[in-house]
C-alpha cells in the first residue's frame, strides 16, 4: 500500500477497509507516515466524512496502538462514564461513589484538566493526602473491595490519538465529527469499559454548540461502541449555563459532597441520577431503568453514597473526614460578591465567559504548565430563570488575590437580565441508544 493511494482514495469520497486505515494508523504511529501525509488524510476525512464501519475501524486501530487495561478481574459488569466536558461539570465526583454504593463496579480511568478547573484526578486531589499514584493491582483490589477507584490515565493508552489530535490541532481538523468521535471512544475503549454511558454537552458551554451537531456525535459515539461490542448509550444534556453552582476544584468536591446527601443543585443532581440509572442499568443491576433510579435514590438518603465516598477517599490516602467536614477543604482568603447592576430575571449566563473567569482565578491550567490553586473559583448565586434584585449577588468570588475586577467584570459581562420572566432551558434534550 501507498499512503499517497489512500489519501486519494479518502480525497475522492471512497470507503477505506479496516487493513487500509490500519495501514494508516500504524504507519502514522511509527512515524513512517509523515505528518504532511497525514494532514492531507484528516483534512480528506474532515470534507468526504467516514462510514460506520470505518469509524469503528479508525476507533479500534487507535486502541491497538498501545496499551489496553484489562479489567476482567474486577467482578461485574464495569461501566464507564465520560462526559464531553464543559463548566461546572462535577458529575463523575457524585457519580463514581453514588454508582458503586448499589453494588455497581466503578473503575475510573481519569486525567488532570487542561481549561477552566482540574480535570477528576485535580480535583480529588483538594482532599488532603488523596493520591491517584497506585498500581494495577492496587487498583482492581481496590474496585473489589469498595466497588470504586480513580487511577491515573496509562501515558501508554492510544499513542495515535494523542498524535493525530495534536496535528488536528494545527491543521483545522479538530471539528469532524468521526475523528471526534474515534478519538473519544478509543479512549473509553482501551481503557477496558464492558460498557460506556456518554453525557454530550450542547450549548455555549460546550464543544458542540448546536444540538444537531451534539446529536450527530452522540450517535456516532453509540454506533462505534455498539460496533465494537460495547453496550453504549449517550445522553445529550444542557451546557448553555454551567451546570450546579460551583467551578472550580475544591467548590466541587464541597458541592459534590451536597449533591450525594441530596441538599446539592437540582440540575446536578438530576443529571447523576440520569446518567447513573443508565449505568446501573447497563450493568445489569436493574431491569428497568426506573428501578435504577430508585436504587440510587435510596442510596442518597439512607447515607450509603456519602460512606461509599469515605470509604474511597481513604482507601486511597485521603481524608474520609471532609464528607462531614467540608471545612476541611482547601478554603480561598477572599470571598468576593459580583451584584446584579439591575433587578429583572436572569435570561442567559454565557457558560464558557465564566469558565475562563475562574481559570483567571487559577482553578484551571492556561498550559500544561500552570499550577491550579485547588481552594479558587466561582459560585454562582443566580441560574437561568432566577429574578434578582439590583445589587444583589449573581456570584461569589473565592480568590485569593484581593484585587480581581477584571474577573468580577467578565463574570457581571456573562449574565442577561431581562425584565419579563425567563424559563430555564430543559437540562436533558435526547437519550441515543
């Protein structure tokens, strides 16, 4: 085979076979393939688009270009969850222990954050002594015994797409909707799932501003799990505003704590039991995803998600104090109120303006370099709907500098207030299965 043949063959709208894009991926991955060829293959990609089967073909070459977690001694059913990110999203900190507390294996393959607040691993991390650093083993024993672990991504897992997304990066190829798709489920893939559940953001918040471009992607997600023998299903959900009311590490982890004694956020809360139903559903815990819902319901308020929590926490040198203690988290010097500049009802929050105010805080990383400040962000006091007296807050401020009017201005300058009554966007637009 001739790369050259290939690009020509993609250029022209033809279907590629799964021993072409191996080729491809292999080629690229050795650094046989130069990067001038490969442009010209995604850029080819990007305009003729990709089949099912290529898809799922482009996904599984990606997995096999490193290494693959496997997971089977780990007694059940594992089902991941991974979320296309946004502001705000604290989900998989209520949802890893809420899931695990019914009985649900939860082996949870997480990264550090590069954007508005840490990713996972940073954020569990504002809890004293709690470390990602275990071995394998370390981590199915874990999983076994308490149902739940978060370990550190292998640096070893889908070498091509780290490779092919950094030159999509500079080639204008990042928005196709197969090499996004494959990049994702790759990922998911080699990390081991027996099943995925994906949370597809849309809205101002998200990468998928448009619900028809989520939806495209969502499915496109389900068909390559689905095709490559994992049970997937995605939910499209609401990023227009940020989701529950805190951005930033140790806010979360406080706000997390909230939601799992179900005193958190309604939209929060909402969508764990919604993406957590469909997880213990496809583990085959329930039959019904109705009686999913119950169970996790009940795990809230009988306590078992908050011990689950403790147990997890310290099972990996953390703190099981904090969960009834949230003092003991990392705790910002200032508390900073941004005021209403008039009365009305809130109309819109630009969900992504106040993600980069509270990176300007330091709760996330500008590069891979920056330092997080775990006790830093922002508190929203008003959501989409809310009426608001001038002068009131609409947020909070924790910071750690005293002078922070710029970051109080971006985050006044990300809030519509409107004089006739608004109603909040629905927080769960389609489930794609």
């Amino acid at each position: 085979m001739r790369m050259v043949d290939l690009i020509e063959k993609k250029r022209d709208g033809k279907e590629l076979t799964k021993a072409e894009i191996e080729f491809i991926i292999k080629g690229y991955t050795s650094e046989v393939i130069p990067d001038y060829q490969m442009s010209a293959f995604a850029m080819a990609v990007y305009f003729q688009n990709m089949s099912e089967n290529e898809r799922a073909a482009l996904t599984m070459a990606m997995v096999e270009s490193g290494d693959q977690i496997d997971l089977s001694a780990i007694e059940g059913i594992k089902v991941d969850k991974h979320s296309t990110g946004g502001v705000g999203d604290t989900t998989t900190l209520v949802l890893a222990p809420l899931v695990a507390s019914v009985g649900v294996p939860v082996a949870k393959m997480s990264g550090r954050g590069l954007g508005h607040t840490g990713g996972t691993i940073d954020k569990l991390e504002a809890v004293n002594g709690f470390s990602v650093e275990i071995s394998n083993q370390q981590f199915i024993d874990l999983v076994n015994k308490n149902k739940v672990a978060v370990v550190g991504q292998s640096g070893n897992l889908t070498p091509a797409d780290k490779k092919l997304y950094a030159l999509r990066d500079v080639t204008a190829t990042v928005n196709s909707i197969p090499l996004i798709a494959s990049s994702i489920m790759s990922k998911k893939i080699a990390s081991g799932a027996d099943a995925i559940v994906l949370d597809v953001k849309t809205g101002a918040g998200a990468f998928m501003k448009d619900l028809d471009q989520a939806e495209e992607l969502a499915k496109a997600m389900v068909d390559i799990g689905n095709n490559l023998g994992r049970n997937t299903i995605a939910v499209i959900s609401d990023m227009s505003q940020p989701l529950g009311l805190a951005i930033g590490n140790a806010l979360e982890v406080k706000e997390a704590i909230d939601t799992l004694n179900g005193k958190g956020p309604k939209d929060l809360l909402e969508l764990c039991l919604s993406l957590g139903s469909q997880m213990v559903f496809l583990a085959e815990r329930t039959s019904t995803l109705e009686e999913a819902r119950t169970l996790l319901e009940e795990a809230i308020s009988s306590g078992k998600g908050t011990e689950t929590l403790k147990a997890f926490l310290q099972a990996q040198g953390g703190d099981p104090s904090v969960v009834d203690d949230v003092t003991k988290l990392p705790t910002a010097r200032y508390q900073i109120d941004v005021p209403a500049k008039q009365s009305g009802y809130i109309s819109s929050i630009i969900a992504d303006k106040i993600g980069v105010a509270a990176m300007l805080l330091g709760a996330g990383r500008a590069t891979k370099e920056s330092v997080i400040d775990l006790a830093v962000g922002i508190e929203l006091k008003k959501k989409v709907g809310d009426y608001v007296e001038a002068g009131e807050a609409i947020a909070t401020l924790h910071s750690n500098q005293e002078n922070v009017d710029d970051v109080s201005k971006r985050v006044e300058e990300s809030y519509t207030i409107t004089s006739s009554k608004v109603t909040a966007p629905p927080l769960i637009y389609k489930e794609i299965r």
